[in-house]
C-alpha cells in the first residue's frame, strides 16, 4: 500500500504496509518456541539482555528529541522501559547481571540503527517508536501471559515488569492516542513513504535478532551472553 494514498490515516498506512515485515517477525522460530513452551526460562533471559540494549537506544535518545516538532509528541515518560528492564535482568540474572553482558550483532545493528536517526533523521526515529511501545503494549502482552505461566513469575512482577506499564491504566485509549499522533505528524508525503519503509526496516532489524537468538540456542548456549 501506498503511503500517499489520499484520504487513509497514516497510522492505517503504516500499519497495512509493514504487516508482512511485522508477521514475519512475530512468527520466527525462536519467538514461536518461546511462546510455544519449547523453550526455558534461560532463552527468555537471553531475549530480555538483548532488549536492554534496544531500549537504551531508544531512550538514551529521547531527551535531546523531546522538542524535536517531529519526533517530540511521541516522547511520553509513561512508556520508558529501561527501568523495568534492569529490574527484570537482575531478577534473572543477579545482581551482577551487567557482567559479561553483550549485544548480539544482530542487536548491535539495529540499535545502531535506532541511534543513527536519533541523531540524524527524528522522523526515522518515530517508526522505531512505533514498532517497538505499541508491539509492547500489545503483542507483549501475551509474552508476559506466557512468561507468567510457563517459569511462574508473579503476575506483573519482577521478571516482566518490562511488559508492564503502571502509568498507563488504559491501554487501549492510549494506544488510539498514538496513533492519532501518527496521523498528525508533522511530514509531507514523501517523508511519511520513508517512515513507512523505516518501519519495515525496524521489523526486519527485530527478526534478525530473533533469528540470532534461535541460533544460541539451538547451539546449546547457556548464561549469559559474553564478548
């Protein structure tokens, strides 16, 4: 679908156009086993580190775009997971969880990625925004679920507090607010064909990760991941 087509909202747009990009991802099979019950709490705690390293990405970002006319709106306190993630790490891990930490290379490129619009094109920071809070807010809901049944974490407690938004008493609401910022943001049409692309770049980034991740494991990889 065409980003420019005349009266669709964008955030319909954007949607409809990286579906193929977005399934494909959510469907691997390192995220398939782990919703699946394939997997052990050890590849959840894997996934979790790499996450780490995205989210500092896009949050180590977030102040000096915070009046950014592009980028700026979609900048809410209420959805920084940084935080929750070093709780859950630590609970994972230990109080040491940071040592021996490293990113997959997979993960290296994509919050790269993150950072260089950051710093260079906020517009394409926007569709990193985009595919990772609103995937949290939805689909990630169902990976805490699974997350809560299969290793026993207590609901919405340490362990998955990254999938929990305490601020945010109103998913859905919020989520309809989003993307009534996605249809009012501030591009031409050309720049939004390039958020649309970006979007499918973040996706394809994010499988790529996935498929990194079901190769440790099928290697038989066990602790944390180390340089």
């Amino acid at each position: 679908m065409d980003a420019t087509a005349p009266g669709t909202p964008f955030s319909t747009l954007i949607r409809v156009a990286s579906h193929e990009q977005h399934t494909r991802a959510e469907t691997s099979a390192f995220m398939s086993d782990l919703l699946g019950g394939r997997l052990g709490v050890a590849a959840y705690a894997r996934y979790t580190e790499q996450l780490w390293f995205v989210y500092r990405a896009l949050e180590d970002a977030a102040g000096a775009l915070r009046d950014d006319p592009v980028a700026g709106p979609f900048i809410r306190p209420e959805l920084m997971r940084t935080a929750a993630l070093e709780r859950d790490l630590a609970h994972l891990r230990g109080p040491d969880w940071r040592a021996g930490l490293a990113a997959l290379p997979a993960t290296t490129a994509y919050a790269d990625r993150i950072a260089d619009c950051a710093h260079s094109w906020p517009a394409g920071y926007v569709a990193h925004h985009y595919t990772r809070y609103l995937g949290d807010l939805s689909g990630g809901q169902i990976i805490r679920d699974k997350a809560e049944r299969t290793w026993g974490f207590a609901r919405k407690g340490d362990g998955v507090r990254f999938y929990v938004f305490e601020q945010i008493p109103n998913p859905a609401a919020f989520k309809r607010g989003y993307r009534e910022l996605l249809d009012a943001v501030n591009a031409d049409d050309l720049e939004k064909q390039r958020i649309v692309d970006e979007c499918k770049r973040a996706f394809d980034l994010n499988g790529a990760v996935f498929r990194e991740l079901g190769a440790a494991t099928a290697s038989g990889h066990r602790g944390p991941l180390s340089a």
